[in-house]
C-alpha cells in the first residue's frame, strides 16, 4: 500500500506547490527553472493553463502534504486539441524512487482520457542529460521524437539540447 495518493489539484494547493517546485529546482537538472523563477505569479499560470482543458495533478501524502505534482495543458488549435503539451512534474526529493512520478503519470493518462474532447497525445520535453528521466518516460510509453539542438542555456553559459517525448493514448 502506498503512503500517498494521487488527486486533481486544488487553488489552496498553490502554496505547497510552489515551496515544491522552489525545493524541486534547486537540485541540479531538478526543474527548467532557477529557484527565483519559480513565483507564486508562474504556478498561478501554471493552474490556470491546466484548468483550460488540461490536467493538473498532485500527489499528497498522509499527513495532507504535497509530495509531487504534474500539469499540462491543452493546445488551443483546432487541429491540436487533442494535444497537451508543455508538461511539468516535480517530485520531492525524498519522495523520488517510491512511485510518486509513475502514480502521476498514471491519474494524468486516465484524466487525458476522460476530458471532453478526451486527449490522446501527451508531449513533453527533457535535458539530454537527463538520463533517469528519458529512462522513467520511456518506461511509461513515451518514445523519443527528436531533439532540439542549443535549446538550453544555463546560468553557467553552457547549452544542453532538448530531447522531444511524445505518448500516443490508445
């Protein structure tokens, strides 16, 4: 039995994401974010986005706190609407390796399945160097579609290519 369970996320989660994402993008390759980039202003866009047609998701554990999160939205082009994209999922740290990531993929497939029109493509983009995370995408269905050459530029002036994830739902 798991010591945490999956539930769409709620307004007065916004806090408890946002001390996430902050403690989740201080680890080296932990987010596509500085820490001062994650503000209260970006999870409130973050929400909103998924509200609109997309999927917003937390993992909360058994005293109520939030152990992980995942958001997408829909694409807002006709023929697109059966995409969401711009995928984020963070994991605390002292959380990663006890399923919480995969327990969120799972609740986003069957939600994306459920929305009205249901979704049938998830598309996501990680670091080249993120090995463990192209290894769990990869795992849960997700092949690689390309990559984006430069498309990271860090801090410290070196870039890293994007790798392109793409899901097909049955």
């Amino acid at each position: 039995m798991s010591d945490f369970t999956v539930r769409a996320a709620r307004t007065e989660d916004a806090p408890a994401i946002l001390a996430l994402h902050r403690k989740v993008a201080a680890l080296p390759g932990g987010l596509a974010r500085e820490p001062h980039e994650v503000t209260a202003d970006y999870v409130a866009h973050a929400m909103a986005a998924a509200a609109d047609g997309g999927v917003n998701l937390v993992a909360v554990d058994a005293n109520g706190g939030v152990c992980g999160e995942l958001h997408v939205e829909r694409m807002k082009v006709g023929i697109f609407t059966h995409v969401l994209t711009d995928l984020t999922v963070a994991v605390d740290p002292e959380w990663q390796g006890r399923g919480v990531g995969s327990a969120l993929f799972q609740a986003l497939f069957e939600a994306a399945r459920a929305l009205t029109p249901p979704a049938s493509r998830i598309e996501l983009w990680t670091g080249a160097n993120n090995l463990g995370a192209q290894r769990l995408y990869q795992r849960l269905g997700f092949k690689i579609e390309g990559r984006m050459i430069g498309r990271g530029r860090y801090p410290d002036g070196h870039v890293e290519d994007d790798i392109v994830m793409g899901l097909l739902l049955d």
